[in-house]
C-alpha cells in the first residue's frame, strides 16, 4: 500500500457556516475546513498527541468544534487563558493593516488595470503575511484503497435505498473498520513524529558566525481527520493532522 505524506503551513482561508463576519458568510476561523468537512459527512477529528492530553483531550476522543477553535487559537480550552507565545501579529490585525496597506497603494493608483490591483494586492499580503495557525502534515494513501473505501460507501448507500437493513449494517460496520484502519496508519505516522519533534524555546543567540537556539523535545497537539474525497470529488483517502502552533 502506497502512502504519501507532506507539510504545509494552515492558515485556513475556509469558513465555518451559520457564523457571522463582517461582509457575511461564516467566521474564518483556524482549522475550520476540517470542521466543515466533519459537518457535512465525513469523520469527526479526533484528538493526538502528549500536548493534547495535557489539555485534557484524551488521544482518540472526538473533536468539539468549540473546543477545536480555542486550542487553533492559543487558548486553554480548561481555562480560558492563553497557550504559549502568540504570533506577533494576530490574525485581526494582519488583516486591519494589510487592508490599510492595500487602500494607500490603490490611493497611489486610482487609474490600475485590474492586473496591476492584483499585484498590489499580493503586495500587501506578502508586508504582512499571518503566521501560521497550524502545520497540516496530510497522509494520503493510494488510490486502490481509496477506491475500495469508495465501493464499500457506496455498497452501504445501496443497501439503505433498497431497505436492506441487514445488508445496510454489514457494510457500515465495515466502512468503520476500514476507516478505523487508515487512522490508526496516520497515527503511527504521528507517533514517530512526536517522538522526533522539537521546539525552540527562547530567542536564539549568534556568536561570532554561529546561531545558536535552545530546543526541546515538543509535545504535539493534534485534530486528526479522515477524508474520503479530494476537493473536486473524487475518491482520495487521506488524514489531515493539523499540528497546532504552540
């Protein structure tokens, strides 16, 4: 079975429905597109990691959405505190100054193509780029398992159009196990992760042509979720493991 993974920086540009902001829509929020995905059919997250339970998110329990957008936030789901050093710039007044930035350059411009406005655009969002909510480290597994969890589905969606109750339990019962499988993979994968994972703590200090920093061994927080489609539809098993920046 082929497994491919990578990492990429979460800032999230996806919306959570039902939630007000200014110009409507839903609220952005830090990993909310797993959220959104969960909402409209696939598997809920769950928790991972020695940083997660130290919040008193036991590994393996379900992910509240609630719960979920405090943690992505920096915010101690137990307390209501802050978690760890906050980014330099938050995401409110990122946003608040790229727009200013954006406005003067327009100003500067008032005669822009539409081309050069995008180019300002990108201007602006490079001077005050947000810092990351969370890595996404995404396993994904060959598309000959993601076509027999597909048929597995789809064996159980027939089998409840027909009322087929008995046939109906057969393959949701095996539609868990077969996903229950491809957590427990992702899982290993954060395991061994973990066990290599550091943290810088402190500032880092340059003598003579060197740099030096003080690490430490990291315990990850994680909202681990299965996926059984890629964003155009088709068959793709993966697990999204946002990694929380803390």
């Amino acid at each position: 079975m082929a497994v491919q993974v990578r990492f990429s920086p979460g800032h999230d540009i996806y919306y959570l429905p039902g939630r007000a902001r200014p110009g409507g829509g839903g609220e952005r929020t830090a990993g909310g597109y797993y959220v959104n995905a969960a909402q409209a059919g696939e598997a809920p997250g769950r928790w991972f990691g020695r940083g997660a339970e130290a919040l008193g998110l036991a590994e393996g329990s379900e992910v509240d959405p609630a719960t979920h957008e405090q943690v992505f936030t920096q915010v101690d789901p137990r307390t209501g505190g802050p978690i760890g050093r906050q980014p330099r710039r938050s995401g409110a007044d990122a946003r608040s100054a790229r727009a200013e930035m954006l406005a003067r350059l327009l100003a500067a411009e008032p005669h822009a193509t539409e081309a050069r406005r995008h180019e300002l655009a990108r201007q602006a969002a490079a001077a005050f780029r947000q810092a990351p909510a969370y890595t996404d480290f995404t396993v994904a597994y060959s598309k000959s398992v993601s076509v027999v969890h597909a048929s597995i589905r789809e064996n159980a969606r027939r089998a409840a159009l027909a009322g087929d109750l008995a046939a109906e339990a057969y393959w949701a019962d095996l539609e868990a196990r077969f996903g229950a499988v491809l957590f427990d993979g992702a899982a290993v994968a954060m395991r061994h992760l973990e066990r290599w994972a550091m943290t810088r703590t402190g500032p880092s200090r340059q003598v003579d042509d060197q740099q030096f920093s003080r690490y430490e061994p990291a315990g990850l927080t994680v909202s681990m979720w299965l996926q059984g489609t890629s964003r155009d539809g088709d068959p793709h098993d993966h697990v999204h493991c946002a990694i929380a920046r803390m």
